[in-house]
C-alpha cells in the first residue's frame, strides 16, 4: 500500500510536460541591433597618417540575448577593442561595455531612434564631455558610424566617422 501511495503522489507532484518556452531574448526589442550582425569592413578618412581601413565581426552569444563585438583597426591603425550588447528589458534600454588594447573601458546606453538610428551615449566623462555613437545610414549591406562628442549633449561634433561595408 505504501509503494502504491507513493508512486501517486510522484504522478500528481509531476508537472505536465509543456513546450518549449520561447527563448528569453526573442521579442522584437532584442532584435534592434541585429542589423550589425555579420563581417565588415570599415573605412574612415585618413587622418595622422593612418590608412583608413579596419574590420570589425558581430556575433551573438548567449543565446541570442548578447551582441558581441570584435573591432580590430589594423592596418589602419593600432586600436583593437571589443565590446558586449543587450537589450535590458526591465529598463528598456540597451547597453553596451566597451575594452581595448589601449587600456579603453566604456559604459553606454540608448537604443534605436525615432529617425532610424541607432544611438548609445556615456555618461558625462572625466573631461566633462559626453560622448556616442551613432549608426546611421543604414541598409542591409552597409551604415556610417559616428564617435560624437558635446559639452551639452545638445550640440554634437564628429571626432571619428567609419564607412562600413558588409564582407561578401
């Protein structure tokens, strides 16, 4: 009798098997930043000698709940950095940190515009500016990026702009 109680409390304490839940970065808000998905090249005018020309790889991790950036400025320049994206639900933001072999380390948050651009901005910066990025421009095969900064966070100026063409 014993055995027999036992094995009915085990088929009722048994939860009911259910279907995949839908993956937890899945809503259109996730998805945002896909657009930058993928292998690039990127060109920027020369400037101090620098050729103009680097590479930058997207992927997503964890799930799809990450964007991860690998930038790589070489030969162009010395730069390497990479940096981690998401979309932080409760707060309806984005967030993204930034690293690199310059000893580089940036927080951002923002997310997609009104006008179809994507933007992330810092907080005010030691120097008291504030600064962002800006995607622009874009299409499936390409954008413009832009590192902008301002003293207001009204009035922005371009301190570094890259042409980005999807590799084949």
């Amino acid at each position: 009798m014993r055995h027999l109680l036992a094995a009915a409390l085990i088929c009722t304490a048994t939860p009911a098997i259910a279907a995949d839940p839908p993956p937890a970065c899945a809503t259109p808000a996730f998805r945002a930043l896909d657009f930058w998905l993928g292998d690039w090249e990127a060109h920027w005018a020369p400037s101090e000698g620098d050729s103009g020309v680097g590479s930058n790889h997207i992927s997503q991790s964890y799930d799809g709940c990450v964007i991860e950036e690998h930038f790589d400025g070489h030969p162009g320049q010395h730069l390497m950095g990479h940096s981690v994206s998401m979309y932080v639900a409760p707060e309806k933001i984005w967030r993204q940190t930034w690293v690199d072999n310059e000893g580089g380390y940036i927080e951002l948050s923002g997310g997609p515009q009104p006008d179809g651009d994507f933007v992330l901005t810092t907080g005010r910066r030691p120097s008291g500016r504030i600064a962002r990025m800006v995607f622009s421009d874009i299409t499936p095969d390409s954008f413009t990026w832009r590192w902008q900064s301002s003293t207001d966070g009204a009035a922005w100026n371009d301190a570094w702009v890259i042409h980005y063409t999807r590799k084949k």
